[in-house]
C-alpha cells in the first residue's frame, strides 16, 4: 500500500507531527507519541465513513421464480454501521412471518408471488452523521408457464388444412415450439406454417401419413411445459353407387347400403325423411334391416312388395369429416286398375246418348303384369214421379210443414232435392220453396189465418219430376210468439256470469216480436220446475240473440226463463236450469 504517514521533527520548538493524508478506515485506532522515558501521550483516532450501496449495479433488479423463498439483497458499507429499513411499494415491511429480515442476508420473502412484484426500497441510516440514503430495487416474480389453451385434438379430411393453436400464462412470457414424431418443425412457407410466435400451427394439404401427435412445448426460462394434440386424417365416406330397382307386387326386394371409402360413424337406410332401424320397421313389418359384423354394410329386405313401398331409399354414410347420401330408387309393377268414380272435371267430353246407346260397356286394361275388365251398365234415366201421400203438418200462424212420402219411381237416379209451390186465396202469383233431400220441408213467413194451396216435386240429375195433387191448409189466427230455442250450453265457463245465446222463435203468431224478456233465480235443486216468486229479469231488444247474466254465486243452481214478447203479449218460455 502507498505510504501515506508521515512524522515531521521542529529542532527549533522541539516539537514532533504525525500527518496522515488519505484517511482510511485501516488507519483508526491509538497513536502513541512517546518520549524519551516513560513519558509518553496516546491519540485515539475514529475515521467515520459515509453510506455506500457497494453493489449497486447487479442489486437494483433482482429476479425470483415465484412460490420460493427470495432473498433480496441489499450491500451497504458505512462508518459507523448503517441501519437498515425495507419498503415494499412506499409502506413498510417489518420482520413477521411473511418477511425475515437480517442485515447480513437481507430481506427475506417466504414463499414470494407475483403479489410481491414491484419496487422494493433499502433505506440505510447512520443517525451520528445525520445520514441517510436509499436505492430501489425492482423485484420481478418469474412464473412458470401454465396452460390457457393446450392443444386439442383435431379430425380433418384428406386434402384439406388443420390449424392447432395452443397459448401459456407466464412470466417472463413463454416461448412456444413444435414436434412432430420428435422431429421439431419449422416454416417451410408450404407445408408447415407458424405464426404468432409459434402459438398457431397450420398443417397444409392433408394425407394420412400426417396422423399422429403433434406437441407443443411453452418455454421460459423458468421452465418448459408441454402438452400433445392428436391428429385423425380420414378419408370422407363413399357408399355404393346408385342401384335403382323394378319389382312386380309381391316380389322379394334387396338393398345394399355399404360403406367403400372411408371410416363410418354412422350408417343408416332413410326413407321418406324417416330413419330406419335395425331389424324389422315399426311402421312396415315387411321391410327388415340388418348389419354387416363388420358395421361396414346395411341390407334392407322388403317382402310382399306393394305399391306404397315405391319411392327413394336413401343410404347415408357418415364420419367426421363429411357425410355419403346415396339414394336408390324402387320402381314397382302392378297389374292395372280401373277408377270407377269419375266427375266431369276428369274427362274431356260428354255426349248425348240415344236409345242405342244405353246397355253394358267393358273397360278393358293391359299391361305387361296382368289384364283387369271393369263392366259399366248405362241406363236410361227420367224425372222422378210425383211426391205420395202429400198433406199439412203442423200448422202455426206462420208456418206450414208439409208431409209426404217417397215418390214410387225415383227415375233410376237418386233424389235430391224437392220443390214446393204454394199460394194464397184469390193470390195472383205462386211462390216456390227448394228443399234438398234431407230437410224438413217446412213453409215459412206465412200471414195468420189465411188459406194456402200447395203442392210438390221431386228433383233427380234429369230435373224436376211430376206435381203432385194440390193440398191446402189454413193458419191459424194471431197469437203470442212461440218459444225461443236456447242454444248456449246448461254449464258456464264462468264461475260468476252466464252467458246466454238463443234463436228467435220459428213462429212469431203472425204479429213482430218487440223483444225479450229473461229471468233468472237461484234454486237448490234440479227438480224445480217453475221459476220461484224471486228473480231477477232484464229485457232486450229484438234484435238481440244474447244476454251476460251476472253477478252469479260461483257453483250455484240457477232457473233460466226466455220469452218472446210482441204486440199481443208474452210469448211461450223456454226454460233452463244452469250451473
């Protein structure tokens, strides 16, 4: 070391002087200056020393791998010795369980997470020399790499392209490669692609010697992990090609459905959208289907075959890279048959016959399965004779039903219908009702007390028949209105109201009805057959065809009574008992 002490001797004061320059920290301790004798005199000299972080450079960044127990160091020199204090994001850290701190080692996290992250502060302190300093230390928690999308098994068809994508959470940010076979593979531009980094890989052009597993591997530093995705390359599925078939009814038909490409996942015979099963088909016991051992193959049978079995059957294959749907189309034979219904929209033209030209027609039909006849009597058809047995019915003041009986001939031709003529006294002109064969034959709208001649016809596709004899018949005189007819049913919907829908009566007596009178009561029992001395009762126009009634106590009997009233009075009741 260079001398740096040095004495120097006044002969003249007799005096002596040790100088140091360059004080150093080697240099404290006891100087002695003693003289000739015993006599002597003993200096203590102290050399204080300022803060220094003497490691400065390689301890402002400090790296751990996280869930370890870190050691951030922190190496300070200074005279007297400095203490030491830690800061974690300006607050600070004192000695607990989580943090152990020794002034030789430093601060100690146990078990350090990313949560410890940030700028850590050393702040050192020398109180007798009012000194103090601070460095900052960046803690950075390196974190193994951990899947967020590993790679995942992949099933493509020939020919086409595969991209398998796979990505990791960890600090600092993984890296990522790929093996194939344990060969890595790089960007050839063609064949293999890489982007993002290496997170995507795209496998171009397809063909069965590129199954297999293909691994991806994250790397950081702090570790590798890795994690391998399957590749299936297959062939789509191919079936047999078309095989349309004719079959004669009756006859023994066999379909194949057979796979000859490609693996099948699913194999099946569809008919009419509708999937058919193995074995025999619930909706056609004489069609069965069944399986190859292999399940490479499906044969359905179809016995007795009819005409409704006619149509496509549909063979279709599937895997997971694509679908086979094939159809093969049955064409059945029959013998030919005759419609014998026939309506003039089916035919181009119609003729008059002639007394020729009635008698038996053969319809003769050929083909190459078998001949069926069918044999046609044409007859000679005429109008109906008259109406038998023709006379009034009920009479009211308005209306007249007539009775009668069949006509002994119908003219070789069904009825349909039949016409009334009718007249007054001393009426000028004659009026005309139609009636079809199975209405009541009812005349209508007549005055009161008035005399009617009457007489009818029976109707056939030739025409009008022959009149029979003219019948009469006298109304009655003016009179209240018959009973209305209720028509709504004897249970509400409702729990509280009722609501009533009726028609007006089918005789008025000959004089308007002015409206209706309604009353209703509660009654305790079905037996009732009059209306009881209390009721309640609204009245309504002529025109009205319904009434609500209401309030009503909810799953109670009530009695219902409905007239017509006109001018001459209260019309007959029409009763009801509802709940």
């Amino acid at each position: 070391a260079t001398t740096h002490l040095f004495v120097e001797e006044d002969t003249v004061n007799k005096e002596t002087k040790l100088q140091i320059t360059n004080l150093e920290v080697e240099d404290k301790g006891s100087y002695t200056c003693r003289l000739s004798g015993s006599l002597g005199q003993t200096i203590l000299i102290d050399v204080f020393v300022g803060i220094e972080f003497v490691k400065r450079a390689e301890e402002e960044y400090q790296a751990f791998e996280e869930f370890e127990s870190a050691s951030i160091k922190c190496s300070v020199t200074g005279n007297p010795k400095p203490s030491i204090e830690w800061y974690h994001n300006n607050v600070r850290v004192y000695d607990d369980g989580k943090y152990s701190i020794d002034p030789d080692v430093g601060l100690t996290i146990s078990n350090i997470t990313r949560d410890d992250e940030g700028p850590f502060t050393c702040r050192a302190t020398i109180r007798s020399l009012s000194e103090t300093k601070a460095m900052d230390i960046e803690v950075d928690v390196q974190v193994s790499p951990s899947w967020l999308f590993p790679p995942t098994d992949e099933v493509r068809a020939v020919g086409t392209s595969v991209e398998f994508h796979c990505k990791a959470d960890g600090d600092p940010e993984p890296s990522y490669s790929w093996t194939y076979r344990q060969n890595p593979i790089v960007d050839d531009g063609d064949k293999y692609r890489l982007r993002d980094d290496g997170e995507y890989l795209t496998i171009n052009n397809l063909d069965t010697n590129d199954d297999g597993a293909y691994l991806c591997a994250a790397a950081n530093g702090v570790n590798t992990i890795s994690e391998a995705a399957d590749l299936s390359v297959l062939f789509p599925p191919r079936g047999n090609d078309q095989d349309n078939r004719t079959a004669t009814e009756g006859q023994t038909v066999v379909l194949q459905c057979t796979v000859v490409q490609g693996e099948s996942s699913l194999l099946l015979w569809e008919y009419e959208g509708r999937e058919m099963v193995i074995g025999q088909q619930p909706t056609n016991s004489r069609i069965t289907v069944s399986q190859s051992i292999q399940g490479t193959q499906l044969t359905m049978t179809i016995t007795g075959v009819q005409r409704s079995d006619q149509g496509g059957y549909t063979c279709e294959i599937e895997n997971e890279v694509g679908i086979s749907r094939v159809t093969h189309f049955l064409f059945v034979e029959y013998e030919p048959t005759i419609n014998t219904t026939i309506t003039k929209d089916q035919v181009y033209s119609w003729v008059t016959p002639g007394p020729l030209d009635f008698g038996s027609y053969v319809c003769e039909a050929t083909n190459k399965v078998a001949k069926n006849t069918h044999t046609i009597d044409l007859i000679q058809a005429f109008v109906p004779t008259e109406p038998l047995g023709v006379k009034k019915g009920e009479v009211t003041s308005t209306t007249l039903e007539i009775l009668f009986e069949e006509p002994e001939y119908d003219g070789n031709l069904p009825i349909i219908g039949y016409t009334v003529e009718y007249w007054g006294f001393d009426d000028d002109e004659t009026m005309r009702d139609d009636f079809n064969s199975t209405e009541e034959v009812k005349l209508t709208g007549l005055n009161p007390d008035r005399t009617y001649y009457f007489r009818m016809s029976a109707e056939n596709d030739v025409g009008l028949g022959l009149w029979s004899e003219n019948a009469t018949a006298k109304t009655i005189t003016f009179r209240t209105p018959r009973e209305p007819i209720i028509m709504s049913p004897d249970i509400s919907s409702h729990p509280t109201k009722y609501d009533l829908e009726w028609r007006e009566p089918e005789d008025n007596g000959g004089s308007p009805i002015n409206g209706y009178i309604i009353r209703h009561a509660l009654v305790s029992s079905e037996d009732v057959e009059e209306i009881p001395d209390r009721y309640e009762e609204a009245e309504v126009g002529a025109e009205a065809r319904s009434h609500i009634i209401s309030p009503l106590e909810k799953d109670k009997l009530y009695f219902i009574e409905l007239r017509a009233v006109s001018a001459l009075g209260f019309g007959g009741e029409t009763r009801e008992k509802i709940i």
